[in-house]
C-alpha cells in the first residue's frame, strides 16, 4: 500500500507542473513527479503539495483508493521499494510473473490517473498562492551565548 502512496504523491505534483504556466512551479513539480516516481516523495510533498495544500488532499484521495484496491485485490510485494521503479517488487520470487504483479500495475496506474486528475481539475489554478517556508525556530540560549 505505501507504494500507491508514492504514487499518488508524485501524481500530484505533476498534475501541478502540467497544469501551471509559472516557469518555477513547473520545474519544482516536475522534479517532484520524477523523483516520487524513482521512491523519494519528500520533493513533491514539501516543495508542492503540502506548500499548496489540495494536491495533497487529491493525493491523499488517491492513495486511499489505491490502498483500498490493493488490500481488496490482495496484491504482496516481496521488496521494499515503492512507486514506479519498484513495480518489480510485485514479481513472485517462486512462481515469476502472476496475476499479482499485473493487478499491482493495474492498481498503480488508477492511482497515478487519480491523483493527477483530481488535481488537474481541483486540486490547483495559478491563482493559488503556495505557503511561505517557515523559518527554523531561534534558539533564546544560543542567542545568549553569542553577546
């Protein structure tokens, strides 16, 4: 199931860079797709989604479905690497390429239509303005130190 999380994450955020016309969101969004989709979702979680909040509700929409129909079709995966890259973690070890490594696919690419659907049609518009960063917290005693 963690794998459809990835993939809903990164499906998210190229929903974003597809849809918007701001050169620095694009590039943001689809470095975040790509490397949700090589199984490192922080890119696409902390420089889009979460900084835009509804990608990352549509993601989370997404991945809950996909979770739903992997539980449902009692899809196992033998590694632990997630998203489009590991899609071979599907494979049965003993008996190859089953109706499992198929459904994982199937199951996947639900996912990935889902999230970047949800958020091509609501989850984003160039109107939105994406959260500031916040700053690191001071520390009062280090402050006391440096005088």
């Amino acid at each position: 199931m963690v794998s459809m999380t990835i993939v809903a994450q990164g499906g998210a955020a190229l929903g974003v860079a597809v849809k918007t016309k701001k050169a620095d969101i694009k590039e943001i969004g689809y470095a975040g797709a790509f490397s949700a989709f090589c199984d490192i979702t922080e890119p696409a979680i902390y420089g889009i989604n979460l900084r835009f909040r509804r990608p990352f509700i549509c993601a989370s929409i997404a991945s809950a479905l996909g979770g739903f129909l992997a539980g449902l079709l009692n899809i196992n995966m033998w590694s632990i690497i997630g998203s489009l890259i590991g899609l071979p973690s599907f494979i049965d070890p003993d008996n190859g390429i089953t109706a499992n490594f198929w459904y994982a696919i199937l199951v996947t690419a639900i996912t990935l239509f889902v999230a970047f659907g949800l958020t091509y049609v609501w989850g984003y518009n160039d109107r939105m303005e994406m959260a500031k960063k916040r700053e690191k917290p001071k520390n009062p005693a280090k402050a006391d130190l440096a005088k």
